[in-house]
C-alpha cells in the first residue's frame, strides 16, 4: 500500500467518525457492499478509490474532494479554508410506491421502494428527522386541502409515532386505510380525533387510540408547480 493512499485511509476514517456516520453509511452512500469502506480502510482492499467514489464519499461527508485525493501537508495547505462548510452532505430519503389518502380513502399495502430523493444532512438534522426513520410517499385525494394537495410528496418521520402524539398532522392507518389527517388532542385524557382540513369531508371526533395505528408524523411536504 503506498503514502497516498495510507493518507486517504486516516482522513476517510477520521471524517467518518468526526461526522458520527460508519463504515456502513459510507458503503451504501456509494453504491457498494455495506462492508465496503471498512475493507478500503481496514484491510487495504481495494488499494484505492475510484474517482466518481471519491467525489460522492466528499459529498455525502460535507468536505472538498481534494481531502480525499491523499495530498501532503503542503499540499492540503492550499485547501480554502473553511472550504468543508461549503460542501454539504447529502442524504437520500426512500420514496415509497404507495399513496396515503387524503380523500375517500384507499387500501395500499405496497411498500416497495421507487427510487429517493435527496436532501441536506443539515437541513434534516434541524427538522427533527433522522434518515433511517424517514420515507416519502405520494398524497391521494383532497381532504386535506388546502394543506395537503392530491399528488403531494410528503416526508413521514416513522420515529414520531403514538409515543409522541400531539396536534399535527400525520400519516395513520384507521379500518385498515392508510391516511393522512390531522390529529387534536383531547379533551379526554388518551383521546384525540382525527380530522380533515377540507369542510366537505368527514372527522372522526374523540375517538378510541386502539383503533387508529399512526405510522409517522408529516414533517414536510413538495408540490409541483402547475
């Protein structure tokens, strides 16, 4: 194993613990086994990365692409400083093949993935929602207007789920179809009713928890511009 790539070994496994990802994260991020970035570092296999790996490995970090090239001490003095900050990390959130109704409601138990899309590592962070827990699917119906356009792309945090209620909106499951509606608390204690934005469609006032399985909480939504 040559000088270069011993360098470009310490910084990558350094920027990975610095930024609190793993060997695994890294992996996937470009593409490979998850044992991938772990076999590079640890074992020296394979001897080097490839440049488009490189490139997405600096991405994914939030650093320049030159700290991954192996450059010495001189060299990485002519990095810009504070260049890392300009660089952000992004994360690929999975968009799922289902819609959750915002209308009259429709039975979809398909939850295959149909590709992702990408969002800054920072901007999630202060959002509140970690990668792992997080997926987008489609909005079906207009119960929820105008919050809530039919073919809305909205992002479910599954980790904010019926430990943590409160008034919001969230995606749930009530009579076995999937939704998405808003939720008030009480006034009873341990009830909530779940309601559509819409005047024209129905509510479900004070209603039993027992029956409703909330899948996750909206914390964002996209629109096409028509």
């Amino acid at each position: 194993m040559d000088e270069k790539w011993d360098r470009v070994r310490t910084t990558l496994d350094r920027l990975i613990a610095e930024r609190g990802r793993n060997y695994v994260d890294a992996s996937r991020a470009i593409g490979r086994n998850p044992a991938y970035i772990q076999q590079f570092i640890k074992r020296g296999s394979p001897r080097k990365l490839d440049e488009d790996d490189r490139r997405t490995l600096a991405r994914f970090l939030g650093v320049d692409e030159s700290l991954l090239r192996g450059e010495t001490v001189a060299d990485e003095r002519k990095i810009p400083v504070g260049a890392a900050r300009h660089v952000p990390a992004v994360v690929a959130i999975r968009r799922l093949e289902l819609g959750a109704s915002a209308g009259a409601g429709a039975l979809d138990q398909d939850e295959r993935t149909a590709g992702a899309m990408a969002f800054d590592a920072l901007w999630l962070r202060d959002l509140g929602v970690r990668r792992d827990h997080a997926s987008i699917i489609r909005v079906d119906g207009e119960s929820m207007a105008p919050t809530l356009a039919d073919g809305d792309d909205i992002m479910v945090d599954h980790g904010d789920g019926a430990d943590r209620l409160r008034d919001g909106v969230y995606v749930l499951r009530l009579d076995g179809v999937l939704m998405v509606k808003r939720i008030a608390m009480g006034p009873r204690r341990g009830r909530f009713s779940v309601l559509s934005d819409n005047p024209r469609y129905p509510d479900w006032m004070d209603i039993d928890p027992a029956l409703v399985d909330i899948v996750g909480r909206v914390m964002w939504t996209g629109r096409r511009l028509s």
